[in-house]
C-alpha cells in the first residue's frame, strides 16, 4: 500500500521535476542552518546500524511516540495552520501539488505521526539517514530548510495536518 503511493507519489513528483528545481535559491543547501535537537552525529553513523536505521517508519529524531487526539483538537489545528502560513507554505501546498516540496495532502496517510515530526524536527539528520526522506530529496532537489520549530508548533502542524486530510 505504502509503497504504490509512493512510487504514484515519485512518478507525480517527476513530472514536476523542474518546477521542483526552480525554489532552489530559496535557502537550498543550507545544511547547517539549525540542528536543536538530538545528540548523534550525523556523520558518525557506521555500516552497522544503516540496513534498519534507514527504514524505520518512525524515521530519526527525538520523537518515539505521538498520542492523537480523537477527536482532532481544533485550536490545536488551528495554531498549527498559522505556523503553517508563516513557516511552510511558501514551499508546501495543501493540495497534493507540489511547490517545492510535495503537497501535503494525504501526507498523514503515507507517514507516521512520528516520522513527520521527527522530519519537521530533526530535518537535516532525516535527509541524510532516512530512506523515505532520501527518496524525496532525489526527486525535490532542495534540502528543506530545518525550520526550528518548538515540539508544540511541530505537534500543531501534525494536528494541522490531520484536519487537513479530512480527519475529524
Ligand atoms: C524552503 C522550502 C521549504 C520550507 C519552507 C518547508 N519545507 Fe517541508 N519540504 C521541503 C522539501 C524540498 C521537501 C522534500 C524533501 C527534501 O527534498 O528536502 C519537504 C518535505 C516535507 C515533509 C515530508 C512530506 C512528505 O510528503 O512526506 C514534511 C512533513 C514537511 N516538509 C514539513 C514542513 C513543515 C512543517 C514546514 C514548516 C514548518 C516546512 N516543511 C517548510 C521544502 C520546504
């Protein structure tokens, strides 16, 4: 299932490859901006752990478990849509279009909880360990830029996120 939507998701980013490209002098490769978060060094990482540090659905970073809300916290989502208008939207639309990165709709559904917070947290180590987020980078071009967000603004963008896919 996964993987169906993402090679969709791979062929539709394709065919908007150049589209993609041309953000690129909005911070692009900027890798050293901010790194808050976590203790590992990025280039640290021996063969060892690499086969399943790559894959781990829940990808890399601080966040090991997300408790949703059922139903959806509206001010939550709320302030996560201002975060969203300040901070994302100039390179991510909340349709599946993609701008610079790819639209988030249905983003809630090819991803983990955690492993979106942990990309919007920890974005630099994700780009160079995880497998997903790696793919993404092959077809984007852009490095996204670690945007420094809070764990509560990141939470309110996964809530934001949420309501956006039609959760309830
Ligand atoms: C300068 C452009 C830029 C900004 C600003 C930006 N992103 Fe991104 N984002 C990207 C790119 C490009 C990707 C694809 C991965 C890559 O190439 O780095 C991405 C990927 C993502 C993904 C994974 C999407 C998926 O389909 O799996 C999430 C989640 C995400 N961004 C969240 C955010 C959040 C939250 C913000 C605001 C706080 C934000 N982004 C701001 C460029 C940006």
């Amino acid at each position: 299932m996964r993987k169906t939507i993402w090679s969709a998701t791979v062929a539709l980013c394709s065919l908007f490859a150049v589209s993609c490209g041309s953000g690129s002098d909005n911070n692009s490769g900027s890798g050293s901006a901010t790194t808050t978060t976590t203790g590992t060094d990025a280039g640290s990482s021996t063969g060892t752990t690499e086969a399943t540090a790559g894959t781990n659905p829940k990808g890399v970073g601080p966040i090991s478990e997300v408790k949703l809300n059922n139903p959806l916290d509206q001010k939550l989502a709320a302030s996560g849509k201002s975060v969203y208008e300040v901070k994302c939207a100039s390179c991510h639309k909340l349709s599946g279009e993609k701008l610079v990165g790819p639209g988030w709709k249905g983003v809630t559904t090819r991803r983990t909880p955690e492993w979106i917070m942990n990309f919007v947290m920890n974005t630099e180590e994700m780009l160079n360990k995880d497998a997903e987020a790696q793919k993404m980078l092959e077809v984007c071009m852009v490095r996204m830029p670690n945007q420094s967000l809070t764990e509560t603004d990141a939470r309110s963008v996964l809530e934001f996120m949420f309501s956006n896919d039609g959760k309830k």
